[in-house]
C-alpha cells in the first residue's frame, strides 16, 4: 500500500513536469508496467533536469544552434616540445618539478571511458579492446603498465580514476574484477559513472523513448567528467590523499603519455588551473580542435567553426598561424574542478546529430534507424579552458604520443586499430634505432616488423637503454620486449 502511495506520488509529480514541457509521451506506457519498470523509468526521469533539457531543445534542436564567434580571435601560444633558445633552464625547472610532483604522489592519472565507441563497433567498453600488436593488451592494461612503470620508477603510489557511463559501468567494473585491477592495488583505482542526458527526435523536439519503461539516455560528453569528479566524491578521495594534479586523457589512445613529468612540471610551474598538449597539424582543415586565444582566454574552437580564412592564414615562415590542433590530453588541478563546481557552473551544449534506436508507438517495436533520427546533446571538456584563470599550452610530437583507436579496420581508413598498431610498432622501431638497433623500414618509412615494448619495460627511448636489447632486427619478425 505504503509502495503504492509512493509511486502515485512520484507519477503526480513527473506527470505535472513533464505535462508542462510538453512530453508526457515519456509517461505513455506507465500504466501497464509492473512495479520495477514504474521504478526504473520514475528513476529515470527524475534523473533529468526537464528544465535545462526543455530550454536545450528550443535551442539545440529546433534549431541548429549558430555559433558566435568574437572578434578577437589569435592562435594561442604554446611551450615548443623543444625549448625556445634561452627557456632551457624554464624546461630543466619544469622537468624537476614534475618529477618531484609525481615521486611526492601529488599526481592522480584520470581516463574518460564513459563514451560508447559506436564508430570502432566493439560490444565491450573500449578500454576492454585488444589495442597492442603482439600481445593483444587492452587499452585499460596499456594505462595500467604505464602506471606500474610509473609506480616502480618513482617509489610513489600513482591513483588511478576512470569515469564510465551507466551504459557500460557493470561491464567495466567485471573487466576489473575479472582481470585482478590489472596488477594495480584495487583500493588506487576508482571507476565512477558520468551523467546522462535524453536524446530527443529531430523532427518533433519529444524525447526518445528506447523500450517502454526506459528513455534513450546517452552520455552526456566528456564534459560530464568534471561535473562526476565531483558529484561522486572522486576530488574528496584525491584532497585527503594529498593529490593536487589531475593528468587527463581519453581511453582510446595506447600511445599516451599517461604521467608526462615535462606537462606536468610546465603546467604546474605557470599555476595553470587547466593546461593542454597540442599536435601540430596535418593542414589547415585536419579535424582537430584549435587552440585559440579568443577574448585573451585559451578556447579551443573546432575545426568545423574556425573560420576558412583563419584557418589557411600564415605566417612569415610559411607556418599555419593556427597550428595548434588539440588531442585531449589536460592536465587539471583539483581546485580547479572544485572551484568550477563550488561555483556552480556549466558548460555549453553541443548538438550531435546521430541514429538512436527508438521505440515505435504504435507497433511497440524497437527500431533501428539508417539515418540519423535523433539529437543528442553533450558537454566537452575543453570547455572548461575559457573559465581558466592561467591556462598553458604544450607541444606533444604526433609520432609519439597520438595512436587513437576511433573506427574499425577498413581499407585506407585512418585512426583505427590497423594504423595504431603500425604507429605502436613504428614508435618501438625509433627507440630501438636510439638505442643503437638496427630496425628493418619498409619503402613508406613503416617498421617492416612488429615490434611491441610493454609499458612495463619502458615508456621513452632513454628507459630502454638498461634492458638487453638485439642488435639487429629481421624483415618481418615479431620482438617483444
Ligand atoms: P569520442 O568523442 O571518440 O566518442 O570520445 P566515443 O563515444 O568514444 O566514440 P563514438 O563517437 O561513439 O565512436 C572521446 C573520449 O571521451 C570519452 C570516450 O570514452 C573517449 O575516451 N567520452 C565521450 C566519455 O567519457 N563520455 C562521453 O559522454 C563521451
């Protein structure tokens, strides 16, 4: 009876919000659900802020949102990979400070894996996704490695933060368990899961339903992860173990540096609140966000809103004055994300047009879209740059550091796993030749070899040198190290 009551409350209360915005649809099978479905979807729907998502979709929606940019719009600056004739000691200083920073245990690692990997078409989540040439290690194992070896390198514990989604929370937490935290300490690795948002249909404005007792609820971007570093205590847990810097990367590139002593050590020297690494770019229109300096804030806007003529614009030496394309690798402080959500503040809304399966009315059955249906509407992190006090900016050498995994393998298709295990292979070779190898190349300059080296072994060229390494590599042999 008490449950009854309970639910004719919370319907009355989400029949009345609902009914106001215009999308009492969401409601339209409550009545011949049995008590745990009532629960979920009444869950559900109080987990969404109707209000925001209502103004979303006058703004978002019905229209496709025009972006304003201002006038005042500059390349930001940027810390070259190699310091600038007279900034060695700066870089010396930097190095020693991030060194120092990491040994103390000041320093959390922290992987956004809470997207849904629709392009690389994995069922898992995709940290479980087999990244490595040779042994298959999954993008979770690769951090891993990088943090033992970080570990063991500096006598210092390393925490490790992942944010999941709802969708993929239980499946990630089972990989954990199931594969014993990967040889880290459980207790230094926290997975939380990220908010959520409704997609709504593109035509109508009404919010899709998946099943009869459940909203099509998607991610709700990257940017969610400094609203859940929050909201699920992870910043408290990083103050009381002394942990002031966040090293922010995304879960589907094997070739980051996880812990980068140099970024770090910049980043903390200038007291950036939020700092960034940079590529150079291919050309003008490679499909990276730029760093920009608008209103003399950093902002990174994306390729498909910086104007053409900026965007060819050069340079006395030839260069492209908007080289700098971002990657997503930050490093934050903790007061930062405390102060942004202490303030109570937001981020802006992207639209991304996309097919979500929906639940038909009429026939009560799932359907699978071929066209994009439906808008779903994300935060992204880097727009967090702007709200910066301090904000810096570093090189990163692609070669190195940049391999992501985004779509599945396909003839002359780029960022897949296909071209990140060649560009994993690729960055062995160079190590190897700095050691002195002999590494075989093919006529495109490829390593013509697989050769994979555990982060466990090293994580720079100078890290290899103490390990036994061959003096020759043979034309299509697999080395691992
Ligand atoms: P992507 O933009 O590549 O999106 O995410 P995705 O969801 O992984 O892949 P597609 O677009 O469906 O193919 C970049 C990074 O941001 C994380 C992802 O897990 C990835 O590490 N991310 C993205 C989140 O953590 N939450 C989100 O809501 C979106």
């Amino acid at each position: 009876m008490e449950q009854d009551a309970q639910f004719k409350n919370r319907f009355a209360a989400a029949l009345s919000t609902l009914e106001a915005l215009g999308q009492e649809h969401v409601l339209h099978f409550y009545a011949g659900l049995d008590a745990a479905s009532k629960e979920k979807l009444l869950d559900q729907i109080e987990s969404v802020d109707w209000e925001e998502l209502s103004g979303l979709i006058e703004s978002h929606v019905k229209v496709k949102p025009e972006v304003h940019l201002s006038e005042d719009i500059e390349p930001a600056p940027w810390y070259p990979s190699v310091p600038a004739e007279g900034d060695e000691k700066k870089y010396e200083k930097a190095l020693a400070l991030g060194h120092k920073l990491i040994k103390d245990g000041r320093v959390a690692a922290f992987t956004v894996a809470g997207g849904q990997g629709t392009r690389l078409g994995w069922a898992g989540p995709k940290g479980t996704f087999a990244a490595t040439p040779l042994r298959g290690v999954t993008l979770f194992g690769c951090f891993a490695e990088y943090i033992r070896h970080v570990q063991k390198k500096y006598d210092c514990t390393v925490p490790w933060y992942i944010m999941t989604s709802p969708l993929n929370h239980t499946e990630t937490v089972k990989f954990f368990e199931e594969n014993e935290y990967l040889g880290l300490d459980k207790a230094n690795v926290m997975l939380f899961p990220q908010g959520m948002m409704p997609a709504v249909d593109c035509e109508s404005g009404k919010v899709l339903l998946q099943e009869v007792d459940s909203i099509a609820l998607s991610p709700n971007g990257h940017g969610g992860s400094l609203k859940a570093l929050y909201t699920s205590r992870a910043i408290h847990d990083m103050r009381q173990r002394g942990i002031q810097h966040i090293s922010y990367v995304q879960v589907d590139n094997p070739l980051v540096k996880l812990i980068d002593p140099m970024f770090i050590g910049l980043h903390a020297m200038d007291e950036s609140e939020m700092s960034s690494k940079m590529l150079p770019k291919r050309d003008p229109f490679e499909k990276l966000g730029n760093f920009c300096k608008v209103d003399d804030k950093v902002t990174v806007i994306e390729y498909s809103d910086l104007p053409d003529e900026l965007a060819v614009q050069r340079g006395d030496d030839g260069e492209l004055k908007f080289l700098a394309g971002s990657v997503a690798i930050h490093a934050m402080t903790v007061d930062f994300v405390e102060k942004l959500n202490k303030g109570g503040f937001g981020l802006p809304f992207h639209r991304a047009d996309k097919k979500v399966p929906y639940l038909d009315f009429e026939t009560k059955l799932p359907v699978n879209p071929e066209e994009p249906n439906g808008v779903k509407l994300e935060t992204f992190v880097f727009d967090a740059l702007p709200l910066c006090e301090v904000s810096i900016v570093y090189e990163a050498l692609r070669e190195e550091e940049f391999a992501p995994i985004k779509n599945a393998d396909g003839p002359g298709v780029l960022d897949s796993p296909a071209t990140s295990k060649q560009m994993q292979s690729d960055r062995a070779g160079r190590w190897l030749e700095a050691n002195g190898v002999d590494v075989p190349r093919d006529a495109h300059g490829h390593v013509d070899a697989m050769i994979e080296i555990s982060q466990v072994t090293a994580v720079d060229a100078e890290g290899l040198a103490k390990h036994p390494l061959p003096e020759k590599i043979d034309r299509g042999a697999e080395i691992l190290l």
